[in-house]
C-alpha cells in the first residue's frame, strides 16, 4: 500500500490528467464550461441561493426586511431543536438536479463546489463551531452508497474554514443506531416519530461533546426532524449550542 500522501498525489495527478484530457463540465447540466468544479452561466441564474433577509432561526427568506432577529411563522409556532439553520441553495427543481446525482448518483466531485457555497451561506456559524459533525448514515444505507455525503460535505466546509483555529472535523461522532427507511412521503409530525431515538453519540466522543458548540452538516433540510433529533441527542450529551448547515433546505410559501 502507498502512504497516504503518496497515495493522495497519485490522485490529484489522476485527476489532473483527467481534467486535461476532458472538457470541465457544468455541475447543474453537463454542459461544457470554462473551470472545472463550476456551473455555468444559465445555471448560475437559474439557482435560488439563500440570502437575507431570512428568519434568523431557521434561515426561511422573508420577501421584505424584517430587521435581523424577525423569526418565521413556523419557528413562532414551534422552536426548532437548533439554534440556527443555515443553507446554501433552495431546494427546488433546479438545485434537485445537483444534489440527487451527488446523493445517489456517486457524484462526489460536486461536495467541492456546494461544501464552498456551504461555507459561505454558513460562515457566522462555522466561525463559532468547535465541532463539525455530518448527519450520519445507516451502516446498511452507508454499505449500498459506499459514502455519506454529509461527511463529505462536512470536510470542505471544515477546509474552507477562514478562522484562526478552525473547527475539528468529527465524522463518527454522531451514530444512527435504528434503520429508519425513507423519510420521503412522511409529514413533519410522522418524521418526527420515525427518527425520535434513531441517533447516538459515539463512546469514543462522549466525553468531546460538553460545552462544545456543534455545527451539524447535512445535504438537505426538509422539516428538520432528522437535525433535530440529532441536536436532542447532542444537547443531552452537553453541547452547549447546536447550529445547522446544509446544502439545500425546501422553503415552503409562506402561510
Ligand atoms: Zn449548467
Ligand atoms: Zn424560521
């Protein structure tokens, strides 16, 4: 076996082979473009990045400026687990298009450009994190995916990290103990119950987690039940704040 630094050049060498002989193509469409990693022009337009003004708990878009702490309907009505959840990207028809390949589709290539886009929709929350966990996978979904694109995001946005001592990268240090199936099709309520003591904390990282300040990293928020549960989990085990980062989150017109 190599070492692993040589191991790594060899592949940065792959790629960039591979990246001479192919032309870079859209992230979003396949369509040809300049830089590899980027989308294009159209596409660029066409994705709903997330900006304020947004609830300041959960990061909805408001229509018009309701000053920096205005919360949502639905954060009124019930407070998340969280203390804030950021996102990069609406998730939409658009942006479904980017995350279903890289969820399902072994494309791992795109967690550099969205763990970037991450980074920054979530930079107030990444400078105050101590500790950067991805929602974990079931071993069994883990075994058929071969990855969990959580984790993978989690490592760009620890990398991309500006400050001076950058979170620490905690990849196993939450567990999801219980098969839970799909959580597609469920309602807010039904989620809830199908994840409630679905998560762990890891033994090895027990002891990490009092008074620490956790960023949780996931590719999608629907309606938060699976961050939730996690942030139940890591707040019984003493984490002092649990703040949310995720690719993409659904925004639901507002009622
Ligand atoms: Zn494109
Ligand atoms: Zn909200």
């Amino acid at each position: 076996m190599l070492p692993a630094g040589l191991s790594h050049a060899c592949a940065q060498a792959g790629r960039l082979l591979l990246d001479s002989v192919l032309p870079p193509l859209c992230l979003g469409c396949n369509e040809i473009v300049e830089t590899p990693g980027t989308l294009c022009a159209a596409c660029w337009q066409g994705f709903s990045f997330i900006a304020p003004p947004y609830c300041a708990r959960c990061s909805a878009p408001f229509a018009e400026d309701l000053g920096e702490d205005a919360l949502c309907g639905a954060c009124l009505a019930r407070s998340p687990r969280y203390r804030r959840a950021r996102a990069a990207l609406v998730y939409d028809t658009r942006s479904r298009r980017l995350v279903l390949p890289f969820k399902h589709g072994d494309r791992t290539d795109i967690a550099r450009a969205c763990g970037r886009w991450m980074a920054r929709a979530g930079a107030e929350l990444l400078a105050e994190a101590d500790l950067v966990a991805p929602v974990p996978l079931h071993w069994r979904r883990l075994f058929a995916r071969r990855y969990n694109q959580a984790q993978l995001l989690a490592r760009v946005v620890v990398r991309q990290s500006a400050a001076k001592s950058p979170p620490r990268l905690a990849p196993e240090l939450l567990r999801r103990r219980r098969w839970t199936g799909s959580q597609t099709g469920l309602r807010a309520q039904e989620r809830r119950g199908n994840v409630r003591q679905a998560f762990d904390i890891h033994p090895r990282w027990v002891s990490e987690v009092a008074g620490k300040t956790v960023l949780l990293v996931d590719d999608v928020l629907t309606t938060g039940a699976t961050v939730e549960a996690c942030a139940r989990v890591l707040q019984r085990g003493g984490a002092r704040h649990v703040d949310v980062l995720t690719l993409a989150r659904v925004v639901r017109p507002a009622v």
